[in-house]
C-alpha cells in the first residue's frame, strides 16, 4: 500500500521495516488526543483563512466519524500506516476525500505527536494526583484510629524509641503529599503547546498557535520550535516522579511484608488480597505489597530506558523519540493498579495493636528518656548521661527485663543522683507523648499533623 509519504521514493518500504519502524500498535492510545489537536488546527486554520468553513465542517464531522469508528471497534489498524497519525488521517481522507488532504497544512507529525503525547501525559499527571489522594484518605482514616496505639520506632531495623502507628502512617502521608506536589507542578511547568511549531522550525503560514493553544487547555504556547519539536521532558518528568511514588509505595510494602509476618504479627492483610502456597497448606502470602516491592523495578527501568534513548540526540526530531511512549504508557498503568490495590489492600487489612504495643517493651526503647531526665533533673551532661543510661542497659540485659520495667533499686545502685520519679519517665507511653516537639510522636502532635493532612486533602478537592 503506498504511504502518504512514497512521493519521493522509487520502491516501496520491506514488511520488515513496516514491522520495524511502525508504532500504530500501541501509539494508537493516543486516538483521543490526536483528533482533538486535529480539531483545534483545524479550527485554528479556518479561522486564519487557511481552509474554508465547509472544509473545517467536513473535517470535524469526519474526525468525529473517525473516532466512533474507534471506540466503537470499527476503525482497522493497520501496520503499513506506521502510525496513528497517518492512520486517522487515511481513514478521515477516504470518509471525506480533498479536504482530509489539507489538514495537515502548517503541521508535522513532529509536532503533532508533541502535541498528542504532553495532551495524555498531563492528563495522567491529575489522573495519579487524584488516585494518590484517594489512597491518602484510607491511610488517613486507618492512622486517625491509632494515635495512641504504641509501635516501636526504629532505626537500623532496630528498637529505637516509642512512637505511635498513626504517626508512622503519617511519614507515608507525608511522602504521598510530595508526590502529589510533583505531579502538580510538572502538570504546570509543562502545560505549553507544541502545536504550530511543525518539523522545528516553525511555519510560514499565517498560524495562530496562541488560539489552537487556548482550544486544547495549554496555558501558552512553547518559546522555541527547534527545542519543542524534540523535548521530552515531560515524559521524563512523570516516569520520575511515578518512580519516586512508587519507590514511597515499596517503603510502606516492605514493612507491610514484615508486619504481617509471624516474627512481627503486627497486621494481618485480608483475604481477598492475600494468596496461597501450592504445596504448603497454612501459607498465606503478601502478594501484593511484594508485587509493589517488584513493579517498582520495572518503572524505574522505564525512566532509564528513555533517559538513555534521550542522552545521545540531536536536535531536532530523531525517530529514536519514538521509543518514549511504550515505558510511560507501562509505568502509568502500573501506577493506576499499584495504587487502587495499595489502598484496598490497607483499607482491608487488620491492625494487631496489642502485638505492637507488645513488641515495645522489647529493646530498652525508653532509653533516650533516662538520659535526658538525667540530664533534666540532675543537671548532668548530656555525654556522662548517656554512658549511665549505657550501664543501665546493660544491667537490664543481665537481669532479662526491660529497662521500662526494670525495679528502682537496680537504677538507683547504679546512680544515686536518681530519684524515683524516673520510673515514670520510663513508662513507654509518657516516653512516646514526651516528645511533644514539633512534627514530634507525641499523640498531639500526631493529631495536628493528621488534621494538617485532612484540611490539604479537603482544600485540593
């Protein structure tokens, strides 16, 4: 079948290289964003003088039949097209005939593929931005319930101090706030119009970018053709910070994983979004969060496959750019799904919070707060206060008991400058709602940094 390019050619392209060189098959995601910028340079060129208004009715209504055709299952992809641009507009040239011919007068496919792949990558960046916030209504629901629920706070994997679970929930509250943030602004930052800039150069036509810009939703028009026709920067940007998400999402399913395991018994994930062994009988697995743990690999390879593609370019357009769709398109679902089954997965999920508040009498975690009474109400240096609290430790691991519970006497031989009023201070929940500075444990703070999250969540709605 002869291309709409064949006029300069003397033999027609191999089936391999219709094979090679053509993206119809998966560009063709693209079909909505694609007649709608047809639409709008087509308006655009009316309005200019460039087509008349019967030509610009024939199109429209054309474009319009194309589409039916396409979501209706109609509309027959073929390889040899290449790829959906040509595709469509074959297909409007044969519903219409001469006038789909001029449509794309002052326009490359440079350009209108620009055009077409910011138009769904911006789309995608309100679309995650919305699934986050969803997600961030369950965590936030589930944490409210536990601002007083002890939990032991680590680090290295370690006992470390007492917190509370409804401000470990809040960390990843905290995280998915940023992700929105970055979706958000990258939505800003490039919501510009390529369209108009043609192969790189620009058009002689008498073009109006500004009105075709103002049809399709840009806020203004790119500053440089040469640039515009061959960034990628915003594909770049939402593999990014799909990545950065998704690397927050494997943080939170790897402590899920260990949670709900035996050794933790902190939660238990439901059924419904749990699976079984084959051959061991009493397994029930954490698929999901391992699968998250496991998709967060494949997006980060989506972001370096097309960095790589992008490191060696020239300007302007290089058929290379067309390796970038694929990976984005594969990251953006595997970020719809991951956070859908992150959120019912947690929604369903049951918190243990007798294990947890259990686990915190393991490890000494009200250390910290000897020292700091030492240093508090017996006006020691922080350093001498520390090595005594060091002593301490060691005298309730020779005991077997933790130093929460451990009896007066034992602290008392092993400095006389405490008084028995530290038992209380070592009491594992006056230790977590101790630290009562800002962004703190302590279940006031939690609650303020809950509200914080609830009163952004209402006000983004």
């Amino acid at each position: 079948m002869e291309k709409m390019w064949s006029g300069r050619f003397s033999a027609s392209a191999s089936n391999l290289l219709d094979q090679f060189n053509a993206s119809i098959m998966y560009d063709r995601k693209l079909y909505r964003e694609d007649i709608e910028g047809s639409q709008a340079h087509a308006k655009m060129l009316a309005k200019q003088g460039i087509l008349t208004q019967d030509e610009l009715e024939q199109i429209l209504e054309g474009l319009n039949q194309v589409k039916h055709e396409i979501e209706s299952g109609e509309f027959e992809w073929n390889i040899s097209d290449e790829d959906l641009h040509m595709g469509i507009e074959k297909r409007l040239t044969q519903l219409i005939g001469d006038a789909g011919k001029k449509l794309h007068t002052a326009r490359s496919r440079n350009d209108q593929v620009a055009v077409d792949f910011r138009r769904y990558v911006l789309r995608k960046n309100l679309e995650i931005s919305q699934a986050i916030k969803a997600l961030m209504e369950v965590v936030l629901e589930v944490a409210n319930k536990h601002t007083q629920t002890l939990i032991p706070g680590m680090t290295h994997l370690q006992h470390a101090q007492p917190i509370n679970f409804g401000f470990h929930l809040g960390a990843y509250l905290s995280m998915f706030k940023r992700d929105i943030e970055r979706f958000e602004s990258s939505y800003k930052r490039n919501n510009i119009s390529p369209l108009g800039c043609a192969a790189l150069a620009g058009t002689p036509h008498n073009v109006d970018r500004e009105y075709s810009a103002q049809l399709l939703g840009f806020d203004s028009v790119s500053v440089n053709c040469l640039d515009t026709v061959s960034d990628r920067d915003f594909a770049l940007e939402i593999l990014f910070n799909i990545s950065t998400m998704m690397m927050h999402i494997s943080r939170l399913s790897e402590e899920l994983v260990m949670w709900s395991s035996y050794e933790f018994s902190f939660v238990e994930l439901s059924d419904e979004y749990s699976t079984g062994s084959s051959i061991m009988p009493q397994k029930k697995n954490p698929d999901v969060p391992e699968l998250l743990r496991g998709k967060t690999g494949r997006v980060y390879g989506s972001l370096m496959g097309l960095l790589t593609v992008m490191k060696g370019l020239p300007l302007a357009y290089n058929k290379d750019t067309q390796e970038d769709k694929e990976g984005v398109f594969d990251a953006v679902e595997t970020a719809e799904i991951s956070l859908e089954i992150l959120k019912e997965a947690i929604k369903t999920m049951q918190v243990k919070a007798q294990n947890m508040e259990k686990a915190c009498a393991i490890g000494h975690l009200s250390a910290t707060d000897l020292a700091d009474y030492l240093v508090e109400k017996c006006n020691i240096p922080f350093r001498e206060a520390h090595f005594i609290t060091g002593h301490a430790v060691a005298k309730g691991e020779d005991l077997g008991v933790d130093l929460s519970k451990m009896d007066f006497k034992y602290l008392k031989e092993i400095d006389e400058r405490i008084d028995e009023d530290v038992m209380e201070f070592l009491q594992l929940r006056h230790s977590m709602n101790a630290r009562t500075s800002e962004g703190g444990t302590a279940t006031t703070r939690t609650k303020e940094q809950l509200e914080y999250i609830h009163n952004y969540l209402q006000e983004s709605k």
